[in-house]
C-alpha cells in the first residue's frame, strides 16, 4: 500500500526504513509491517501508553523527593546526599537521646565542639537543634519520602487498573500530590 509523505516522515521518526518498489513508492518490507502493526494495535498502545504514564510518574516522584520538605518552619534539602545526612545524623541524634540527652541541648555532639550543633536549611540558614529536634528532623524526611513513594504507588495502581484510553486520561497524575 503506497504511503504519503507525510507517512514515510513519522514512520522514519520511530525508526522505521523503506524499500523502493518499481513504481517508485515506499512501502513497509513485510518484516517492518508485522512489526508495525504488532506496536500498534490498540493492545499495544494502550500498554505503552501505561507504561509511558508510569515512567512519568516515577520522574515526578523522584523530583518531588529530591525537592525538599517543610518542617519546623524551614525548608531541607531533600537529594539523595541531603537525605542520608540527614538519616546519619538523625540516628546519631537518636543514640544521643537514648543516652539522655536533654531537650534543649545545642551541644549534644562531641563533632561541634564547643558549638552548638546547626543544620543548614535550603536557604542555607544556620538552624540550632537539640537532639530531639534532629530525630524529629529525621522522622520528617522519612514521612516526607514515603508519603510521595505511596502516592506515586496509588497512582500506577490506578493506571494499571485502567480499562480504556479514556480511563487513562482521567487519572491526572500532576495533582494531590503529597507536600
């Protein structure tokens, strides 16, 4: 079957090659035609439009828990780095209360010296916290984490349970999202 141009365009854009008939148009060699039509029934749309929304997805959980969080008035650094600093010290924090620590305690960690011990915020403001504020802290980043990784899980879920296209479209995966 001849194909306009237009046609040969999109079809080359997905990665597609043509052969020359003797009538000089371009048709799909019969190996390229099973293959087309097996990556485009509705089937296979509709799977990779699924997959496609659930790669989405996981961009925009991984941006959200790299983003940062709120607590205690401030904004933290969320990245991979700033969440295991904050989980290293946090449990360093949680030893130092088991051991008694007093809330209200600057100086709770032998590496501050005769500093009181400071955390940098996303504005790069120097805020004290006492041990108990730091497992706080802590426990903050972690629900922080796990409230955008059930939220994106919530959202596959709907995904994949999605019957039609149109079901699919309804599922806005840019909103409620967890703050």
């Amino acid at each position: 079957m001849p194909l306009t141009d237009q046609e040969i365009a999109d079809l080359e854009a997905q990665g597609f090659h043509f052969s020359i008939t003797a009538r000089g148009k371009e048709q799909f060699t019969p190996e390229e035609e099973a293959d087309w039509l097996a990556r485009n029934s509705v089937a296979a749309t509709f799977s990779r439009a699924q997959e496609n929304l659930v790669a989405e997805i996981n961009v925009l959980r991984d941006a959200k828990i790299s983003g940062g969080f709120v607590h205690d008035g401030h904004t933290f650094q969320s990245r991979q780095s700033d969440r295991e600093n904050i989980l290293g010290k946090g449990y360093k924090a949680q030893f130092a209360v088991l051991a008694g620590a007093a809330e209200g305690d600057l100086f709770w960690d032998p590496m501050t010296g005769s500093n009181p011990f400071v955390w940098i915020t996303a504005d790069n403001q120097l805020v004290t916290r006492d041990a108990h504020q730091m497992v706080a802290l802590k426990d903050a980043g972690e629900t922080f984490k796990a409230g955008l990784t059930f939220y994106a899980r919530a959202l596959k879920d709907a995904i994949l349970a999605a019957a039609d296209h149109d079901a699919l479209e309804a599922i806005d995966i840019t909103a409620g999202w967890p703050a």
